[in-house]
C-alpha cells in the first residue's frame, strides 16, 4: 500500500496506538519492534482490543484486510509523520539542549495556550519515534506546535527536524550529557547545532539567549529570518532577572521599555532562563503581559523536574529526572543560593552516559559540593563511592542510602535530591 493511502485512512482514524495495553478504539496499531518485544505480533490482539486497522511488516501477521503490510513499520511512521506535517500549515517550534529543554518546553505551552490552541510534545517523546507520534497528533484545531527534540548522537536532531520541520526554534543551552554518544562536549555542540542549521536553511526565526557565548558562537556565521534575543542584558528583546528564590522563583522583565513582575511555582535559579525563553516567545506571539504572567504563574512543574515536595519532616528539591554535570553544578548553585533558616542536605546519584570521563567527573563534583560551606552531602551510586572518604556519606545503592535514612531519620532540612533516572530516587521519599 503506497504512503498516501495509509495518509487517507490516517486521516479518519487519526489516533495512532503502539501499545496494545493502552489501545484506543478506532485507532491505527502501529506494531514497531524492540530489543525484547515484536510488536507484529500484538496486531490481532490491536483488533480485537479496537484499534480499526493495524500495520505489520512481517508477511506471517497478515491475517485479514485490516491488517496493512508494509517494508518497515518504524519507517512508515516517520514517513506518515513527515507527511502530515507538510499538510500542516502552522508555525512549529523546535527546541533542544542539554537541560531544561522539558521544562522550556512546558512553559512556553502553559503561555501560548493562553491565547492560542496550542499542542506541545506529551512527557518526553522527543526521539526518532516519539517526534513523528507527537506530529501525527497534532490535529485541524491546532494553532501552534512545540516539538521538543532530544539526542543521544550526532545526526539525530537533523533527522527530527526533517519531520518535524520546525519554523521556529530554540536550543536552552549546551552541556556534558550523554558522551558516550557524542563522543566529547564539542560533539555535544554539533549535534543540538544542527537545530540552528536546519532554521538557517529554511528561513525559521532563532530565539536565542543572547548570554550565552556558546549559542552565541554556534548561531554566529548563519542566517535566519529573524533572531530574537532573551536573557539578562538590557538590549534583548525579552530581558529580565531573579528577584526571589525562597524557595519558589520571581522575575522581573522587560519587554519594549515595559517592567513586569510575575511569580512562578518553579524553584531553581538556573529555571530563570527558562522562564525568559517562553516569555520571549509569547511576547513574539502577540500575547499581552497580563496571559503571559498567567501562563507562567499557572505552570506547576511535575515528574521530580524542580518540584518542591514537603513532606512531614523536610522539604524536598525533588530534580531527579535526570542529571549530567552542568544541571548537577546548577543544582547546587541553586541550592546554596536560597535563603532559609533550613539546615540543607544533598544527596547526589550517579550521573550516566559520561564514558570514559565518568570517574573524573564524578570526583570533580564531590569536590565542588563538598566546598560549599554548611552543606551535609550524601553520594549514592559506584561511580561516585570510587572515590569515597570521610568527607561525606557514600552508598553503592539507593536501596543501602534509604535503609540508613531510615535508621538516622533526617528532620526539618532542606533536601536536594539530584541524580540519573535510573537510580530511581524515589525510593527515598518514604524515608524522608
């Protein structure tokens, strides 16, 4: 069956499933494949859970005329997707970096739909399969689009933008993530670049925080239709600062000579830049000062991404969604800046995806956090208790960390909890 008849019955069942436990009646099944799973397998179960067709790319699974055959279901999807957008003709807004590109992405939806029906990327589907789901939801109704991107090598986000195609873009900042990947931070560069290029290459618009040297540099020999600058220096377009982090963050900014205060429910100084982007962003937009500060105030930060959490004995930075170096230093930058009468506690996991610079950055970082005054640290993970002494506690596990907390209960602190998603820190909440 060729692209453009699957497109037509994409179009009067525009639901795409790929999870035969979550299958929406009149949806498409979608049987992709992974390291230990085979979706064709699943197909007639898809029907008889629903789901109006099915497709395959196994000839065996073909069962009956709802089952569509095709070379490779993946490929399907990204070209079904790709497809779509090129139908689509509203302004799409592409965003990358190593942090804070779910956070950016979140509040500048929280603006825009203020004012506009906006669609912004669910969670974190942000990859080769995630991007072209997120495009073939995006319906008639739609005004506007946030895509968020995310990689793990070079070339990825060149191939999320051919999908995507985004017209609009941003990229929050640059770090040390995921080097086994991209090999080293210059590798980082070239790879969140590519967004840049891809907007240089089709007349998109750049927003770009204009403090940042390295954005800067990586923007600096390309073209684009427009370049709208946020950040701190008075001559961007959007500029602003941090007046409050107690531990919730109020700003100040200033759009065309015009000062405006709003408070938020994020915590974290380094989230000020975020906020700024999605301010930038729907000032762009047309939005008046009064949606914009609604959008960002009515932002609630969710899945232990700068959520504060109090508990009946402390209150918890919950910000381990995730981490690399340059969000772990931000962390504890943000936590020795805020002001309470709290004693405050870190308690740092492994980061992963560092390589063969792991061990080094593992013990750069004990060192930075043990050189803040006042501080209790606590280091779960092996990467970090390589080099452990005694400066502070160490713990293979999050599992050994918690059953201590249990036996030395920690009470009316203030708790930064950061570290890699996979050393599933939601253990420690019980304890604390």
């Amino acid at each position: 069956m060729q692209l453009v008849d699957i497109y037509k019955i994409y179009l009067s069942h525009p639901k795409i499933s790929t999870d035969t436990r979550k299958i929406e009646s009149g949806s498409i099944f979608l049987a992709l494949k992974g390291a230990n799973f085979n979706g064709n397998e699943f197909a007639d179960k898809a029907l008889e859970l629903g789901a109006a067709y099915a497709i395959v790319d196994e000839e065996k699974y073909k069962t009956n005329e709802r089952i569509i055959l095709v070379q490779d279901v993946l490929k399907t999807l990204q070209e079904l997707a790709r497809y779509h957008r090129d139908q689509l003709n509203i302004p799409v807004i592409g965003i990358t970096g190593t942090n804070g590109k779910t956070t950016t992405k979140e509040l500048i939806y929280s603006v825009l739909k203020e004012k506009y029906h906006c669609f912004a990327t669910q969670g974190n589907l942000n990859n080769h399969i995630g991007v072209p789901l997120s495009i073939l939801s995006i319906d008639k109704k739609v005004e506007i689009a946030v895509i968020e991107m995310g990689a793990n090598h070079i070339g990825e986000i060149a191939f999320l933008c051919s999908i995507a195609k985004p017209s609009y873009g941003l990229i929050t900042n640059v770090g040390r993530a995921h080097l086994e990947g991209f090999g080293s931070y210059e590798g980082v560069k070239k790879a969140k670049g590519e967004l840049y290029t891809w907007l240089s290459e089709h007349q998109g618009t750049l927003f770009i925080q204009q403090d940042n040297q390295e954005l800067k540099g990586m923007a600096e020999t390309l073209h684009f239709k427009e370049r709208i600058g946020y950040g701190y220096s008075e001559d961007a377009t959007v500029s602003g600062k941090l007046v409050e982090n107690n531990p919730f963050l109020r700003l100040k900014w200033i759009f065309k000579g015009q000062e405006n205060t709003v408070s938020t429910q994020l915590t974290g100084a380094y989230n000020t830049e975020n906020i700024l982007a999605a301010i930038c962003i729907g000032s762009f937009f047309g939005l008046t000062v009064q949606e914009i500060n609604q959008g960002v105030a009515g932002y609630q930060p969710q899945n232990n991404r700068s959520q504060i959490l109090k508990t009946d004995c402390n209150t918890l930075i919950c910000d381990y969604y995730n981490a690399n170096v340059s969000s772990m230093k931000a962390a504890l930058e943000n936590l020795q800046s805020i002001q309470t009468g709290l004693t405050k506690v870190a308690i740092l996991g492994d980061m992963f995806e560092l390589g063969d610079d792991s061990s080094e950055e593992h013990k750069k970082l004990i060192d930075e956090a043990l050189a803040v005054s006042n501080l209790k640290c606590i280091f779960i993970g092996r990467a970090f208790a390589e080099h452990q002494s005694g400066k502070a506690l160490f713990f293979e596990t999050t599992d050994a960390a918690a059953e201590w907390i249990r036996q030395n209960p920690l009470r009316d602190k203030l708790i930064l909890l950061k570290a890699s998603r996979g050393m599933t820190f939601e253990k420690l909440i019980d304890v604390l």
